[in-house]
C-alpha cells in the first residue's frame, strides 16, 4: 500500500511539473509571438510617419519650386472660379431686380460737358495795352451815341454788337475814360478799342 502511494506522488508530481513545463513554453512562445508583432507595428508606423513627413515637404514648398504645369493648372482654375463667381454675382442681380419687381439701368450716364464761351468783357487801358498783339486782332469801332450805332473803322455797321463787344460795354463810357471802351474777345480773339462818338450815324439811309 505504501509503494502504491509513493508511486501515486511521483506521478502527481510528475504531471505537475509537466504542466509547469508546458505552461512555460506556452508563454514563452507568447512572448516571442507579441515581440513580433510590436515590431511589425513600430515598423509600420516608421512607414507612416515618413510618409507624413513627405506630406509636409509637399505642402511646405515655396511657389518658385512648383512645376509650371501645376502653375498653369492652378491658374487655369482661379480663371474658371472666376469666371463662376462673376455669373453668379450677374445672377443674383438679376434675381434681386426681379424680387423687386422693377428693372432699371445701372449705367452710370455721363456728365454731358458744356463748355460756355467767355463772353466779351470790359478791360482797363492798361491791360489792353498789354494785349498780346500775336494772338489778339487789335480792332478799332466807333460808337454814334446819338442813335446808338456802332461802326468798323471803315464805316461798315456791326450788324451784331453783342457777339461782338458784349451787352455791356456800351454803357461802360466814363468807367475808364469817358470816350473810349476796352472790350476783350477771346472766343474771336478779338481786342476791341472803342471810340465815342457824338452825334448820329452820318451814313444811315
């Protein structure tokens, strides 16, 4: 009985010590297999992180360093983005005028430029006398203060004195000399000296 016991204890402690055998190798083969696969991870990641690096390079190159046909390509789509916006903008427009049910025309008329001729006006002696006689016709009229009549040198008639010496000039005897008027006529280039004369026109018919 005593040598069945004993063999009995052998054998648990045979498979005891089997199980612990097994058990490690187990754990060590565990081991070996995690080992590998935290090393196939890191290798993994060493990939991805290099290939964000290259990402960053990419994105981080200065305008000089990019190929011409991605230059063109990207020239080629602000123009169309352009293009796309501005009929947008025209649609909008159009779709505003139509909610307000009213068209009108934006256009911008143009200030219509009126240039007025200077009129003949009354100079002193002195500023007629520095007329300059190359850009001015220097002009000598009579005026007949009886009948109001204002002649040419030669005696001809004007027949329109206020183109030609103004509305004013022929009551402007006395301002600066009481026989004779100073006019200035620039749109005719004309430099007027008139003369008062008493009596009428001695040439009416």
């Amino acid at each position: 009985m005593k040598k069945v016991l004993g063999y009995l204890a052998v054998f648990a402690c045979g498979g005891v010590l089997s199980a612990l055998a097994t058990s490690f190798y187990f754990n060590k083969v565990r081991e070996q297999d995690i080992n590998k696969e935290v090393a196939s991870y890191k290798d993994i990641m060493n990939k991805l992180q290099e290939q964000i690096n290259g990402l960053q390079d990419q994105l981080e190159m200065k305008s000089e360093d990019i190929p011409e046909p991605v230059k063109e390509e990207t020239k080629q789509s602000n123009l169309r983005q352009a293009i796309i916006n501005a009929t947008n903008m025209k649609t909008n427009d159009y779709i505003i005028n139509q909610e307000n049910y009213s068209q009108y025309s934006k256009e911008v008329e143009k200030p219509q430029t009126i240039i007025q001729e200077k009129a003949p006006y009354v100079v002193s002696p002195q500023e007629f006398a520095d007329v300059d006689g190359d850009n001015f016709n220097i002009t000598t009229l009579h005026y007949y203060e009886g009948d109001g009549t204002l002649t040419y040198d030669n005696d001809d008639i004007v027949t329109d004195p206020d183109e030609l010496v103004g509305t004013k000039a022929l009551n402007t005897f006395g301002e600066y000399e009481d026989d004779c008027v100073y006019v200035i006529n620039e749109p005719l280039s004309e430099a007027i000296e008139i003369l008062l004369v008493g009596g009428n026109y001695p040439y009416a018919r």
